[in-house]
C-alpha cells in the first residue's frame, strides 16, 4: 500500500507543473498572448527607490495555477495602478542571465510573488498560490502600504 502511495505522490509531483506536452502548448500560447513587459530588466542596483514593484518570478515551464496567478496579478495592476507610474509589474524570468541579480536578493527558488520598494518587501507567493483570485486584494493592502 505504501509504494502504490509513493508512486501517486511522485507520479502527482511530476506532472504538477507543466510537464507534459499539452502543458507546454498552454504556456507558450498564455505567455505569448499576454502583454507582459518582460523586456524591461530592472536590477536591484537601477531600481528606483520610490517605486513599488509587483515582481512575478517563473521558470520556463509553468502549470496552470502559476498562469493563472500571473494573469490575475497582472490585471489587478494594471487596473487598480496603470495610471500611477510609481506601481510597475514586472516578470522575471528565472533562468535568464539578467535577472540573477533579483533572484540571488529575493531568494527566488521557484516560482515566486513579492512586492518591493526599497528594501522593504513581502512575498505573497502562498497565499497568491492558494487564491489566485483572491490576489487583488492581497495587492491592494501591499502595495498601498508601501506608497
């Protein structure tokens, strides 16, 4: 019983995240239809002190619930701050060689949310994970603490 166990939990972590083929076509279609602005590479040196940043870090893979996430953080930032230039939302991509900088500071393993101004920040990631929907106003009380 106990290997039949075993075997569904690894079997479970295996295919969680994006592993499969059917997985790979979702992401590269979700990642190509967002607006991301992933392009913009901001490094713990050039960040601007007065800005708050809603950091997205991923990997190349992702399941459904990491889209899922970004795409609700996205939305919730561009709709409650695209007016105010002191708000950016930004994703990392972690095995990009730019951006090992910000990974090294934040102690970015996996996929991961934080907020940041300065050095002050907070990662969300777990409770962005176990509510993507609920991410807004997770965001809202972040973000309007540290404006």
């Amino acid at each position: 019983m106990k290997q039949v166990l075993m075997m569904f939990v690894a079997v479970l972590l295996f295919t969680a995240c994006g592993n499969g083929k059917e997985n790979k076509a979702d992401v590269n279609e979700a990642t190509t239809e967002s607006s991301v602005n992933s392009s913009k590479v901001v490094s713990v040196t050039n960040a601007d002190p007065v800005t708050v940043y809603v950091y997205y870090f991923h990997g190349k893979q992702r399941c459904k619930t990491c889209i899922a996430v970004q795409k609700f953080t996205q939305e919730a930032v561009e709709q409650m701050y695209g007016d105010n230039q002191k708000v950016q939302f930004l994703e990392i991509l972690t095995e990009e060689a730019a951006n090992k900088e910000l990974v090294e500071r934040y102690g970015v393993t996996w996929n991961a949310l934080i907020v940041a101004k300065g050095d002050d920040h907070i990662d969300i990631t777990q409770n962005a994970f176990a509510n993507p929907a609920g991410v807004k106003e997770m965001l809202k009380s972040e973000v309007d603490r540290r404006l």
